[in-house]
C-alpha cells in the first residue's frame, strides 16, 4: 500500500545523512513538506536540495536551545505549524567503559538525551494546543538491553525511553502522540565496525519506514525487527543468571567487536571534536 503524508510538516534532526536523511526521503516522497536539521548547516541544504518534493535544510544544533527554537521557528514559518517532530541525532563511541574520554560521555549525553528532552519541551507545548501532533524519537534497542562496549550509550536510550514514558502520560489525551523507534544495528556510520549479535543488520530504509508506518497508525514501542520486542520482554522475566545467558549469547560485546579495528577513528575523532550528529 503507498503511503500517503500529504500536507503534514516533519522536521528531522541529523537529518544530512544516514536515517534522518531516509526518514526525510520517504516522507517527502510520501507528499509531506520537510525541514531536515543537521549540525552542519550547508550539508543540510545540500541534502534537501538532493530531495524530491518540498524539503528545506537548516543549520540546527540540539544540544543549544536556542538552535532548537529557531529550527522550529523556520519550520513553522517556511512550511508551516509542525506535525511531526522526528528526534534522530544521535552519537555513539564504543570501547570498554574505563577507556571512554570524559568528552564522548558528555557528547553523548548532550545529544543522545539532553537533545531529546530539549526538542520534545519546545515542540509538544505547541501541538498540544493545537489539539494535534506526533514526536517519533529514534531510540535504539539498546533502551531495553546493553551491550558490553556501549555502556553510557545505553544509558541516554534508556533514559530517553524513560523520559518519553513520562511524556506520554502527561499528555494522554491532548492528541499529541509520542513513540520511541528502537532498531538494533543499523547500517549507518554511527555503527561502523560494531557486531550485530544473532539480530539481522538493518537499513537506514527499514527505520524510515517504520517511523512513517508509525504516524501512520500511531503507538509508543517499535522495535526493530519487530520479533524482538515481545522477545526482550520474555527475557526480562527469567531468573538472572538464565537472562545473563541468553543476552551473552544474543546480544554483541562491542568491546570485543571493536578491538584492534579502526573502521571507527574517522567517526570517533569527529564526535570528540563536538562536530558529528547523524
């Protein structure tokens, strides 16, 4: 069935390259007008321009408020009231926990989570009075489990589900509807060189189209492949020392993925330099 979004304005973060750059892809084709953000404010609009449709690329900060608002407020002003808030930037270093320099934990915790705490309180006040409006987070499946070599990674996506779940009750009713997208390993450059455990690597395409699907017909969990939700769940119920064994034999070490690789120094180095959102 063709999906169909005419009308609506989505505004993505990190959406230059990789998912975000996809999820603007596939709503713009869908007939929505798009505003992708990314840090960097040319390969913002040179991606939207690289899109079918009526999409607009700005320069967009998350972890600055001020950023933040001024995306929005383009949005609004170039497309429209946004409908669709799409919380995809993201960053993640990989390795064993006392090797993580002090600079890539805050960088994950400003982006990761600060960021999405900080576009839901700018964007939900809005929808809610308008009586409409959808926030789709992409999380990660590593808001239920997490790997060895990811520690404070998981950390922001746990906090980022636990955050949303709170939203969500505060605004049941207002019409304004909250979902947290949560893929295993995706095949972008933010997962370079990582292991993908006894899960199948997914597209940036799969993750798109999940979030469309998801506006579609509108729920707070999705994870991808969606088997392993009801699976996780199944596995938080047994006994500890069985779910230890389970997760070590499903879920990847990172520390041991990663070790003497260098498939991801280009992408780290950038991270720590305070300069890659994807």
């Amino acid at each position: 069935m063709t999906r169909t979004h005419t009308g609506r304005v989505v505004a993505v973060t990190g959406g230059a390259a990789g998912i975000g750059l996809e999820i603007a892809r596939q709503f713009a084709v869908a007939g929505a007008r798009v505003c992708l953000g990314d840090l960097s404010g040319n390969a913002a609009r040179e991606a939207a321009a690289g899109l079918p449709g009526t999409v607009h690329g700005c320069e967009l900060d998350v972890t600055d408020a001020r950023s933040f608002h001024d995306f929005l407020a383009v949005t609004e002003a170039i497309l429209g009231p946004v409908d669709v808030l799409v919380n995809n930037a993201g960053v993640m270093w990989v390795g064993p926990f006392d090797a993580e320099p002090d600079s890539a934990t805050a960088r994950m915790l400003a982006v990761n989570l600060h960021g999405v705490i900080r576009g839901v309180r700018l964007a939900a006040p809005a929808m809610r009075t308008r009586g409409r409006g959808h926030i789709v987070t992409i999380a990660s499946l590593a808001s239920k489990v997490s790997p060895a070599g990811e520690a404070t990674y998981a950390a922001t996506k746990h906090g980022v589900l636990g955050y949303l779940t709170g939203v969500r009750e505060e605004l049941r009713g207002s019409g304004v509807h909250v979902t947290a997208i949560m893929p295993g390993v995706v095949d972008t450059e933010l997962s370079a060189g990582t292991g993908t455990g006894a899960a199948q690597i997914l597209q940036p395409s799969d993750v798109a189209a999940a979030v469309l699907d998801a506006v579609e017909r509108p729920r707070f969990e999705v994870t991808l492949p969606a088997h392993l939700g009801p699976l996780v769940g199944l596995v938080g119920v047994l006994p500890q020392w069985l779910r230890d064994i389970v997760l070590r034999r499903t879920v990847p070490n990172q520390v041991v993925a990663v070790a003497g690789s260098s498939n991801r120094s280009a992408y780290e180095k950038r991270l720590l330099r305070s300069d890659s959102d994807s």
